[in-house]
C-alpha cells in the first residue's frame, strides 16, 4: 500500500504536527501511536510532551532549547525510521467501564435507529472499542467505531451541561463525559467509573490504543 | 494569608501553565497574558513564575492580613490601598490589614496581582493554574469568591530582579498580530483581513468576526494537536485563536499560529478591538521569544 510522505507543519513557536495521513481509521492512528512511542523513546532535546491524534502527532517543545529546523531534522529521523515497522502494538490494555443504560436519549435513539432500547444496549455493550485520541477535556476518550446501525448525526442543539459519566454516542464514535460540560451526544447511559482523576498518576484512565468495553449493569 | 473580601465577577489564580499532562487531554492554562504576569511577579521581588491573581472585569477588594509587598501589571487600573490611590508596575508594600480596592479595569481585560512569596494555594498536576471545565487548580479549581482565603509563600531572598523596560515587552494596542503560518492558501487570507474581536471570547478561545477582505471559509477537519495561539478556520467564517485553555486538539482547519510573544496583546484585547495578521517564520518566533526570555531573567 503506498503512504503519502508525512508532513512537517509548525504549531506556531512551541509546537510541530507530523501528519501520516488523512482521514480516521485504525491503520493511521496504530502508526501515530507507533510514532509517538518512538518519539518519546528517543528523548529528543527540548521536546517537553508527545500527543498522538487521529493521523498526526503533536510534538510540543521548549522554544528556547531548540531551534524549529533541528527539531524537524531530528523528528523526521525517528519517523522516517520507523514507518517500515508499524506492526508493534505497543502495551495495548484492554478496560471495562461497567454502565448503567439509563441516559435521557435512550428512548430517542431506539427511536430513530428502529431498534429497541434493548437492542441499542446490546449492541453498545457487546463490541470492543477501540481509544482513538484523547481530549476536548481531560480524560476525554475517542471511543469507536460504534455498531452502523447506531450512528446518528450530533445532537442538533447540544445541551448546556451534561451530567459527568454520561455514556454517550454521536456519528460512529462513544464516550464518556468526565465532567460536566456543553455536551452535543446522545446520551444513552451513566457510569461511575472516574474517567480522570488528577491524584493518579495517568490522571486519564484511558490512552490512546486502549481496548474498552462498556458491561452493562443491571 | 490574603482575604478576599469582595470578590470581582471573574478571580483565579494562575501561574504559567500546567505542562507535561497533554496527553491525558489537560489544557496548558496559566496566565492568558503571560508578560504581565511574569512582571507583576518580578515587581514584588518573586521568581517570575509564581502563582498569582488573574483579575477581569469589574471591582473588588482584597485584605492582606500580614505585612507583605504586593504589585499589578496588565491593565492599568483605578485602584486604592485604603484610601490611598495606587498604579500599576510599581511594587507596593502593604501592612497587615490593609485593603487593595480595584474599581475599574481600563482599556485592557486583565490586571495580575502578585504577591511576595507567590500564592500557596496546592499545586494540581504540576501547577496551580485554575482551569475551570475540570475544577483544577487554585482554591477547588473554581473562581475566588468573597471570604475565601489565600496563604502565601515563603518570600524569597536574595537579588531583586531588574525590571525589563516597557519598551521591550509586547505592543499593547498594535493591531498587527505576528503568528507563524502551517497553510499557505489560508495564510493570504488571514493576512488580508481585519478582524474584531468578538463579545464571544473567554479563556479557551477568542472568536475574530470579520471585517474586510474575502469571507475565510473554514471546514471540519479530522481533528489535529493544536496549542495556544492556534488560528482555527470554522466552516462559518468567523476564526477562533484558542488561548490559555485551548483544548489539546482540535477539529477545524488550522491557519497558523500567533507566536507566543504576540499572544498577550490578543489576551488583552477587549471586545470590538481590532486585530490583523502578518505571517512570520517559526525561526524570527522563537528570536523574538528569546529576546523577551531574556530581559525576564537579567
């Protein structure tokens, strides 16, 4: 399979992005993770924080530790080394986040998908997802890619705050909501699983990679 | 210990930001104008990255309940020691029991107040930044309210610090914004308009309404890292530059970003002010951050 070369962009004086590729799938984001594993690896000078997304890495440095063209030298040298060897999965985890199917949108989205509220469960609850990227707020997760039959566009008004644990699903992804904040996704569950805790030290209980599967509680 | 004995609608405490936690999706936050709050520090004899009070909008009061120096830099203000007027950019030595009263904020959004010893408030992954979204930071992550109560930190000994002149800090008022571009199609659009700034900015973004030159039209895209300073392109035309609490990521074309020198004027831009482009090189970026580096360590 050809691969367009990865691209060099500045994030203004602190940060570069390489980009693999375009679009989301698994392929891409196992070679972001696989890049920014590297990367970090490698320790280069003045690189403070690695953060891999959909098809790109985000590499945040010390501007006054180094200069933007070295620090492109040195990145291009580690990823240009390693796009032959993108098979290592890395220490991929597999997390059981159990969910009680209570959220406000159930009846809503058995509506307009045409299953039963049961059926929605069952198909939510009985895949493997796969952590796509991390953010939009600490702890955030990027979960998919949800069973086809449930996606559904976002939520035309999204609500002013959404109650903190809501399981929720929008276009082909899930997640869950650490806090509460503005939220768009249909909200079809809740959990008490804390998905960020700033007194553990990965206050994010989820990395990019990880497996998740959300149990249903009865 | 500082008393806050009439809290202003919006009060924090900042310092210069939480690093390292990114990945986890924790926004850098910390001081939105980052000079002003490295000189207010400087002014009342603290290293520059103390812990101090991000102060916006309207009045309040503050009692200090010990002896201490004190300074503000940012906005100029209307403000009293008792009854005693008192400015900005000066440092200021107060006796216990007396009252800091700030009535107005004039011509920019944010007035820092440092204090000796810096704010002793816990630190949260690494910082004492509050960000708000995830209640991090500060006093339980949240902004200060009236009664609340702050300790302060062991002063410092040793040399004071020299104070950079005015002249080398950023141009407050300039309208033209050096940001480093990452598209070159998007960069001559940017550079070919002007902008206000809009009523619907905070401190995750500020929105640009625009005024002159062709509409910019944005699009979703697959979601990329992006920073403070990232100039994002939404679909609707109207561009976001993402500030202190800018999200780890983000799904909108990226056009560039303000370089970190630059970055306090947009911060202390008021709504309706006006705000242009001009495109720099990520190299001439980082000269110019050295340079100012350098006249806060002398």
């Amino acid at each position: 399979m050809s691969e367009a070369p990865p691209v060099y962009k500045p994030l203004g004086d602190s940060g570069l992005t390489v980009v693999l590729g375009e679009g989301i799938s698994r392929d891409l984001s196992n070679r972001a993770t696989s890049v920014a594993r590297a990367l970090t690896a490698r320790r280069i000078d003045g690189v403070n924080e690695i953060v891999p997304s959909y098809a790109s890495v985000g590499i945040y440095y010390d501007s006054l530790a180094v200069r933007f063209p070295d620090l492109v030298d040195s990145v291009r040298a580690v990823v240009e080394s390693r796009i032959e060897n993108t098979n290592d999965s890395g220490d991929s985890r597999t997390i059981r986040i159990p969910v009680r199917y209570i959220g406000e949108d159930l009846r809503e989205v058995a509506d307009r998908t045409g299953h039963t509220e049961a059926d929605v469960i069952r198909l939510h609850s009985e895949r493997e997802y796969y952590v796509y990227v991390i953010g939009f707020v600490p702890g955030w997760a990027y979960l998919g890619d949800i069973d086809p039959s449930l996606v559904l566009p976002r939520r035309s008004a999204p609500r002013k705050q959404v109650p903190p644990g809501s399981v929720a699903i929008a276009e082909t992804q899930t997640g869950v909501y650490p806090f509460a904040t503005p939220g768009g996704w249909h909200l079809i569950g809740r959990t008490e699983t804390k998905m960020f805790d700033a007194a553990r030290d990965q206050p994010a209980l989820l990395r990019v990679g990880d497996r998740v599967i959300f149990e249903q509680m009865k | 210990m500082i008393v806050v004995e009439r809290a202003p609608p919006y009060l924090t405490v900042q310092d210069r930001g939480r690093f390292g936690y990114r990945a986890s999706g924790v926004p850098v936050a910390g001081a939105m104008d980052q000079w002003s709050f490295a000189i207010a520090n400087l002014l009342a004899g603290n290293d520059r990255s103390a812990a101090a009070l991000e102060w916006a909008i309207g009045a309040g009061s503050l009692r200090f309940e010990t002896d201490t120096r004190i300074a503000m830099a940012g906005a100029a203000v209307e403000a009293t020691m008792d009854d005693v007027p008192v400015t900005c950019g000066v440092p200021l030595d107060v006796r216990a029991g007396q009252v800091l009263t700030v009535r107005r904020l004039i011509d920019l959004r944010f007035v820092y107040v440092a204090v000796a010893g810096g704010l002793a408030c816990p630190e949260v992954l690494g910082s004492r930044s509050t960000y708000l979204p995830a209640s991090l930071g500060g006093i339980d992550g949240r902004r200060l309210k009236t009664g609340d109560r702050i300790n302060i930190g062991e002063r410092r000994s040793g040399a004071e610090h020299e104070i950079p002149p005015t002249s080398i800090g950023p141009a407050f008022g300039a309208e033209a914004l050096r940001f480093v571009a990452t598209s070159a199609i998007e960069t001559k659009h940017i550079e070919h308009a002007t902008f206000r700034v809009s009523q619907m900015s905070d401190r995750m973004g500020y929105r640009l309404e625009s005024e002159g030159g062709a509409a910019i039209r944005g699009a979703s895209v697959t979601s990329e890292p992006v920073c403070p300073g990232t100039i994002q392109l939404p679909p609707d035309g109207q561009p976001i530059v993402l500030m202190a609490d800018s999200p780890t990521i983000g799904g909108y074309r990226v056009a560039g970003a303000v370089i970190s020198a630059d970055l306090p004027i947009l911060a202390q831009c008021m709504p309706g002010r006006r705000v242009t482009f001009a495109a720099v090189s990520a190299d001439a970026a980082q000269t110019e951050l050295q340079r100012r580096e350098n006249a806060l360590m002398r």
